[in-house]
C-alpha cells in the first residue's frame, strides 16, 4: 500500500491505491521557499491579488516579477493567477528563455460584489513555461479519444479550451469544498493546469498554498505537491483539507 506523508506534524498516512505525497512546509515567505525547493515539474503561483483581499502594496508589480523569475529558475512549468489589468505588467518582463504558453481566463457569474461598475466575473492565469517545455493536451482526452489517439487514428490531439468556467466557492456552491479561506480556488480551475503541464508521479509547488487546493487537486490526479504559505492559520487549513481527504479515502 503507498503511502501519503505529511511532513508538517511527523503525520504519516496511509492512502489506497495512490503513489502521491503531499509536503507541506513550514510558514515561509515565497522568495525563500522558490530559492530553497528543488526543481519541479510545475509550480503554481496564486498571490494576493493587490486590490481587495489582503490590500495592495507599491512594489507589487516588480515583487511578483521577483516570484516569477526565481519560480522559473526551478521549472519548466508556471501559472500565475491574478486579475487581467494587474497580471498584465508581467508580459514584457519575463525572464530570458520564458515565454507566455497561453492567456488563460477564469470566468464565473456568481461574485457577489457591490461594487459600483462593471461586477467581477473573471480572473486570469498565465500560464508561462521555459522553450520546449512539453505540454500534455493528451491528458483531457475521454478514453475513446485516448484509443483514437494511442492508435495513430487522430490527427491532432485536441486541447482543452483557454476559458474555465467554474462558479466560485461561495454561499451554498460547492459547500463541501469550502474551507473558510478567503480566496479559496475550486479544484476545478487548479486540476487543468495540472493535467496540461505534468505526468503522473510528477511534483507540483504551490509556495501562496493558502486553503491547499493544489494540495488535494495533485492527489486527485495522482502527483506530488509541495505546498507552502507565510500563515500558520492558512497552513493548518491545508493540513487539516488534506489529512480529510486521506480519512475519507481510508473509509474514514
Ligand atoms: C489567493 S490566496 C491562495 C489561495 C489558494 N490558491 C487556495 O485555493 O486556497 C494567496 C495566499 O498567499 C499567501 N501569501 C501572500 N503573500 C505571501 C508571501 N510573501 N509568502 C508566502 N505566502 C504568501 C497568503 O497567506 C494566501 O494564503
């Protein structure tokens, strides 16, 4: 039987059936946790967004290109989440040898603002990867696709859309998944990324964990993850996710 490990608490448990490992780190700022971590298939970078939940500051935009140069530094693979009109600066600076993969776009109805103007409906991720990364649309593929595919009968593998739509975790949508983290991510818009950018076995970084969404996605999918945050609340969140998701696995 293979085995789950929780690094955090010496916790160590047994999940049926999966080859994946989940490490959480203790409370760390980002840049340390990127310059000290190994290299990785993919890393997931989801910060503050600078505007609404946890504020803004005046440096933000050179503080992500920052993140994003010493993520790329130890992967083939990056995402970074926020709004369009922010993430947007990042697109001239890359680092040498990056370049942007694809747009993607978040798009949901049910944000509950009130405020005046257009109301938020969408979120963006870059998904940024180094030259000749490979990508694996393969892996959206149903398993008569699969066949067509593996038989040489396809003539292109066709990918998933750059749009997601996926509500967000809010009110009585998707109750379950819900954790109280105030910027929780559905596993739906962090699985895709996982899929295109990684194979099974393969290890995820996700150093901003908040809630652990990537945590849970990459058990899901049967990969690895890393994850960290500079919060012990936020930390003990994703602990406790994960050490659920086991339990019930186990038919707890
Ligand atoms: C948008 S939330 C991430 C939400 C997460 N993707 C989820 O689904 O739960 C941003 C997270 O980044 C963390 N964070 C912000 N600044 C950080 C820093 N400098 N180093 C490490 N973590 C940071 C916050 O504590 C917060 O949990």
């Amino acid at each position: 039987m293979a085995q789950i490990q929780m690094f955090s608490n010496d916790r160590i448990m047994e999940l049926p059936r999966s080859v994946s490992s989940v490490e959480i780190l203790p409370a760390a700022d980002v840049l340390d946790t990127l310059r000290s971590t190994r290299e990785v298939s993919a890393v997931i970078l989801d910060p503050w967004y600078n505007k609404g939940v946890g504020g803004s500051r005046p440096d933000y935009h050179e503080w992500l290109a920052d993140v994003i140069d010493a993520a790329c530094k130890i992967s083939q693979h990056v995402f970074v989440w926020g709004f369009p009109e922010i993430v947007a600066y990042q697109i001239p600076q890359l680092p040498e040898g990056v370049g942007l993969v694809s747009w993607l776009t978040w798009y949901y109805k049910n944000c509950p603002s009130v405020i005046r103007g257009w109301r938020s409906a969408q979120n963006t991720c870059l998904h940024l990867a180094r030259e000749g990364a490979t990508v694996y649309p393969e892996h959206f593929l149903n398993e008569e696709q699969l066949a067509r595919w593996e038989s040489g009968k396809m003539r292109f593998v066709p990918g998933p859309p750059s749009v997601i739509e996926a509500p967000l975790n809010v009110g009585f949508v998707r109750r379950n998944e819900q954790t109280g983290h105030p910027a929780q991510k559905p596993l739906a818009v962090i699985k895709p990324l996982i899929l295109m950018s990684t194979e099974e076995s393969d290890t995820v970084l996700d150093p901003m964990c908040g809630s652990g969404t990537t945590g849970e996605a990459c058990l899901h999918l049967n990969r690895n993850a890393i994850l960290c945050d500079n919060s012990d609340e936020y930390l003990s969140i994703s602990e406790n996710r994960i050490a659920d998701y086991v339990r019930k696995q186990n038919g707890g």
